[in-house]
C-alpha cells in the first residue's frame, strides 16, 4: 500500500480514536476504515457580479489555494471564483490505486441521477499548493503595513500595529502577519483517490440546488453500505450578500443577511497604495485571518468564537473604523459565513470500549459561503473604475497589489 494511503488511514485512525473527551482505562481498539469519503461544498459570490472572468487568479491572495486547478474542475471550493462548488473523493483499502465509482444523487440536486467519480492518476494528480519556505528577495521593499481589527466605528486604542520595510528585516516581515489557520484533510486530487468533477465527468452545479436527500456511493472495492442522508444543515449555503456604505472620513458599515445554516462569520478587508497597506479585520483580538477564509473544523469554531476571534451567527453587521482605507488606491472586503461539519461513520463506533470498532466506512462533509465586496477609496461600493498600480507583492504575505489591480482592470 502506497505510504501516501497509509499516512491518511494512520490519520483516520488516530481521529476516530479521539473522537471521545473521556479518558477510559480501556483502550478501545480502533481499526482504520475500508473506505473514506470527502464532499466539499463552497458559495461563492461578489457583489453582483458572478459572471467577472479572472476571479479565480485571486484564490492565493485571498485566503483560499487553486493549487493550479481550473476553477471549472476539481479543487474550485478551494477557489474565489463566484458560482456553487462541490468536490467529492472516494478510496478504499482494497484498491490503493483508486476505484472508479458512481454516485447517486437525490432528484433536488438537478445533477442527473448520478456523478462519476475517476481515479486520480500520479500523472495528472493536483497540488495541494503552499506557501513557500523561503523567499529571494531582490531588494529591501519600500513602505508600510498598518493593520487594525475589531468591528468598531473608530480606530481602538493600541492601533495600528505598523511594520515599516525600511527598517524590517526579511524575517520580521514574514511573520509580521501570521495567524490561525489549521491545515484540514478534506476532499483531495491524491493518487488513490478517485475524484468528481474530472476530466470526463463536469458539470455546473445548478442555482437553487439541494443536496438533501439519500446519497450512495458504490464501485469495485467499496463496502455495499456506503450511503447516508444530507441534512438540511450541510445543504448548499446561500451567497453570502455582503453589502457597505459610508466610508472616507467616517466608518464603514458592512451588513449582510443572515444564513440559517452558518454558525460563525469573518471579515477582512485590504486596501494599498504604491508606499502603503492597510489590513483590517473583524477579530476582536489581533488576527488578519488569511488562514480563516476556509474550512475550520467545528472544534476550531468552537474555540476562536469563544476567543472573539470569529463573529457569532446571530451577528450580521460590523464596522470598519473611520478613515483606515480613505487614502488607499483601491480596497476589498471579504467574508465567510462557515457552516457545520458532519461527520459520519458505519457502523457507529460500540459504547463498550472493550469492543474494537471496525468502521466499513467514513464520510466527512464541509460547507462554507464566501464573499468579496470592492471598496471605494471612500469606503462604499465600489463602481469597479481602474485604480493606480498599488504597492508591490510582499513575500509571505497576500498580494493586495497583484489582486486589486487584476481586480480594477490594470
């Protein structure tokens, strides 16, 4: 078995083990599953505008990773590009080398009444992506970054913090931005997967599709039970409708309707000039959140809403402080409402620990709506104009230059 496969069913099997807080003098003996599954699904949405070309390009830079894959293919839920996404992924023990499957689907999907998933192969397997160990920077970069949190109509006490290039060091700079994120195990583009969408097998997901209902998914080597129901609260999120007014000398008010199925939101906001950016965001506690603009876990949920880390589902409105963007060439404001994980095993795990657990199967599915509104330099809704250059890349941190002058048209 290749040692990519046993490193994820080691994973699994750790997990599984640890899925109980109460410690037992019985260790239970936990056996890796047969067979795994991953459903991703993501919304994505900009300000009216879900059909602007080169949106995708962005995922890097705001928070998600394309890892090289066409937004119209496999690993879109883990890109910015506006429309609805679904990735699903499949393997089993018995055919390391992935196994070709179907996947029936409930009528309200509107999908037809299967999907096709197809081995990846080593060949054409995708990258994950990353951020890079090391950098070569060619010269010292120019200028400053203030970054400022909190929803608040004025700047707090204590901010900005401010990293001025002038004096920073390469290290001081790449650290300067460093925050929460945790790296997830979700749907995957591995050799030993099989995948949809694929190569043969794409389709849009359809406005006003529902993947409530029974799901089964069956092919050489998968356990005859592989199926389950998705409930209502891991159905596809709405867009996330983020929507700002007021700016320039005075705060900028960011609301949005609620999401039934969200549990927790996040905002953060990027504005530059060619010597200046400017970062903001909606903790309560200093956090940029390039790592929050994804999938988290509901542990990790649970945690950084009880830190003020991330806004409470019942919220649906936060201030950007007065004049923080006033002088910036251009600015965007992002947001993710994050929805329940769900987490499924057959059969359920025995209460007698006594009792090893055998699981045929696993399923894990993750949901999330994301959103990206441009600002203008006042701080209201931007009417998409041409900016000036903004300042260049800076390594290790998003590339504000790169996406608003792709953003902006230059």
């Amino acid at each position: 078995m290749p040692a990519r496969t046993m490193s994820r069913l080691a994973l699994t099997a750790v997990a599984l083990a640890s899925t109980s807080p109460v410690v037992f003098a019985q260790t239970q003996v936990v056996k890796p599953p047969i067979a795994q599954y991953w459903m991703d699904i993501s919304t994505v949405s900009m300000a009216g505008m879900d059909g602007m070309p080169g949106l995708g390009t962005l995922a890097g830079m705001m928070g998600g990773k394309s890892g090289g894959v066409v937004n119209s293919g496999f690993g879109a839920t883990k890109g910015m590009s506006p429309g609805r996404w679904l990735d699903l992924a499949v393997m089993t023990q018995r055919k390391p080398a992935g196994t070709q499957a179907t996947q029936a689907i409930p009528p309200g999907q509107s999908m037809g009444a299967s999907l096709t998933l197809l081995p990846v192969e080593n060949t054409t397997a995708q990258a994950t992506g990353g951020v890079k160990d090391s950098y070569d920077v060619p010269e010292q970069p120019k200028g400053r970054i203030l970054f400022y949190w909190g929803c608040s109509e004025t700047v707090r006490a204590g901010q900005p913090k401010i990293l001025d290039f002038s004096s920073a060091g390469v290290q001081e700079y790449s650290k300067f931005m460093v925050g929460r994120g945790v790296r997830q195990l979700g749907a995957a583009a591995v050799p030993g997967n099989a995948i949809w969408p694929n190569p043969q097998n794409r389709q849009s997901v359809p406005k006003g599709a529902s993947l409530v209902g029974q799901h089964s998914v069956s092919g050489d080597g998968l356990p005859a039970s592989l199926q389950f129901a998705v409930p209502a609260a891991q159905d596809i999120m709405p867009a996330l409708a983020l929507a700002a007014s007021g700016g320039g000398g005075n705060a900028t008010h960011v609301n949005w309707p609620s999401i039934a199925t969200a549990r927790a939101y996040f905002l953060n906001a990027m504005g530059g000039s060619d010597q200046e950016m400017v970062i903001w965001s909606s903790s309560e506690v200093p956090e940029p959140g390039w790592g929050l603009m994804d999938y988290l876990g509901n542990t990790n949920l649970d945690k950084w809403l009880t830190e003020k880390v991330l806004l409470p589902a019942t919220q649906t409105q936060c201030a950007i402080p007065a004049g923080i963007f006033a002088k910036t060439d251009g600015a965007m404001v992002q947001g993710i409402a994050y929805g329940q994980d769900l987490h499924l095993a057959h059969p359920p795990r025995p209460t007698d620990r006594k009792v090893a657990w055998e699981p045929e199967w696993t399923a894990q599915i993750r949901v999330k709506s994301l959103a990206m509104l441009p600002l203008e330099q006042g701080g209201g809704a931007s009417k998409m104009e041409p900016q000036k250059p903004l300042m260049p890349a800076i390594p290790g941190l998003p590339d504000i230059g790169g996406a608003l002058k792709g953003l902006f048209g230059r």
